[in-house]
C-alpha cells in the first residue's frame, strides 16, 4: 500500500523534505525571510543581535591572559565570575 504523508499524497516521489536545505529553492527563501523578519522579537532573536554586536577577540590579550594562568599569576575563579556578571547584565539591560 502506498505511503502518505503529512499532506496527503501517496508515495515518496513528490514528497517534501522535512529538512531545511532540500526543499524547492523558493520555501528556503521564504523560510529564511520569516525568520528575519521575527528575530527582534524573539528572545533568542534578540541575544543573537547582541552577540553580534560584540567586539572582536583580541588574541594578544587573551595569549597574556593564558600565559598568565599557566603561571599561577591569574585568578580565573575570580575573574569567571567577574565577566559572567557583565555577560549577563548586558544581556538583561
């Protein structure tokens, strides 16, 4: 007996991708469009535009940072809880 799916046609030949990516190229463009257009009202919309605002890494620093925790000079426990609470206080602002 022949398959069906979700929308009522039989077999697997006319069948639609539930996967992003392998549908027809127009349900892609509309599927991106939609999130677009939602994503300042969405909660994870808005943290993905924050996060895009951010700076770039700024390796020489980090490389100190590093060095400085290989040599017992840097209080990571400290520090971590330190960036934690600016990371979350601009999230929340």
């Amino acid at each position: 007996m022949p398959r069906s799916d979700f929308e009522g046609r039989a077999g697997d030949g006319g069948r639609q991708s539930d996967f992003v990516g392998e549908g027809p190229v127009g349900e892609d463009d509309l599927l991106m469009e939609q999130i677009l257009e939602n994503i300042n009202t969405t909660p994870i919309g808005q943290v993905l535009k924050k996060i895009a605002c951010l700076p770039e890494v700024r390796r020489k620093k980090v490389l100190d940072v590093r060095r400085r925790i290989n040599k017992g000079e840097y209080h990571l426990s400290e520090r971590l809880n330190i960036a934690l609470d600016r990371v979350l206080e601009d999230l929340t602002a």
